[in-house]
C-alpha cells in the first residue's frame, strides 16, 4: 500500500531531482509567491485577530506612555462582552467620527450611573476603586467634571444609555474623553489592549 509523503519545504534548493540546477525565474515566482502570502496572512490576522497600535499621547499615563507599543484583541468580544475596566481602542462618537481611534478605559457600562465626589468616580453610588490613575505625589489623582455644560461632562451624574459605554483615560487632567464627546456605542468598539510589546523594558500584560 502507498503512503503520501510530504517532504520539508526548503525553499533554497536550487537543484531538481535530476540533478540540473532550476530555474531561477521560477525560484524567485515562488519567494514572490511567499511575500505575498504572508503580507495577506498578516493583514488578516490584523483584520480580524490582533493589531498593534502605537501610543500617541499622554492621556493614558501612566498605565502607557507615549511610545509605547500594544496589542488589541479584536476578536473575543465577538463571543463575550466588554468588561469595565478593560483598555479599549474605539472610533469616536459624533463630531469626532472620521478621525484616528482613541484608547481610553471602560469606566461605566451601559445603565450605570456615573458621578464624581470629592475628585473620586462612583458608579451607581459606589466609590470605583480605581489603582491605575494616575498618582501625583502619591496620591490619586483627582478626576474633575468638564465644563462644557453637556450631559456628559459629569456635573451632575450622567445615566450611561443601553448598548453604550463610558470611557476615561488614566491620565484624568490630560485626556480628552467621555467628558468631552459622551458615552462610545458597542459598535464603535475596536478591541481591547491586553499586551505592550515595546519598549523591551516594559514588555507585559495589561
């Protein structure tokens, strides 16, 4: 009986099985073949699994710094929802739609009531414990409404509509966020952060 045989994919071997070297032209169809290949596996997997992302700005300090470099799953919240306290990357609301994703935190899920008191956030009158923002001196940093007058600002409690979330960044002095553009839908939502890759120095999970 037969068996089906595979052999290793070399690749290099310039030599076919008669011994007469092979064709170059057809050597470089196939790297070329290759090249194109794993740019489509690579897109793919950006599309639909992974992408990295580079930190623009401070506004998520000091959880990232601008320059740091992590990877967003895009592919578990198609089967489990979003969790408050996840990083998120997510397309903008209205007016800012069309413009670059932002990452911000989860801070409200929808049907919560946000407030501040005292420079803390409560979430549906409970204190959010809250140890990734940012410290100044050793103490927590406070977290200020806006002042733009919107619904949103968190001058007064703000009720988080259904199917949508609200975010803030790390950094609550210098991040433009929920307070600024209101609560992001679920639609929006790119995925969450789990990994920085770079620098070398601050490899590690989120």
């Amino acid at each position: 009986m037969g068996t089906d045989n595979v052999s290793e994919d070399r690749g290099g071997d310039a030599r076919q099985r008669d011994g007469k070297p092979a064709s170059t032209g057809r050597t470089l169809v196939e790297y070329a073949l290759l090249a194109v290949v794993a740019v489509a596996v690579a897109l793919l997997i950006q599309a639909f699994l992974v992408k990295p992302y580079r930190i623009p700005s401070a506004s998520m300090e000091n959880t990232l710094l601008i320059g740091d470099r992590v990877l967003v799953d895009r592919i578990s919240w198609r089967f489990t929802e979003p969790q408050r306290g996840e990083i998120t990357v997510f397309h903008p609301p209205p007016p800012l739609s069309g413009g670059p994703v932002l990452i911000k935190r989860i801070i409200g899920m929808p049907g919560d009531v946000i407030s501040l008191r005292d420079g803390y956030v409560y979430v549906n009158g409970r204190k959010l414990d809250e140890p990734y923002v940012r410290r100044i001196g050793g103490r927590q940093e406070p977290t200020d409404p806006f002042t733009n007058g919107l619904a949103w600002s968190l001058q007064q409690p703000y009720h988080v509509p259904a199917g949508a979330y609200f975010m803030m960044g790390d950094n609550r002095t210098d991040s433009g966020d929920s307070r600024e553009f209101g609560p992001v839908s679920r639609g929006q939502l790119v995925g969450h952060a789990f990994w920085r890759y770079w620098p070398p120095g601050r490899f590690g999970g989120l």
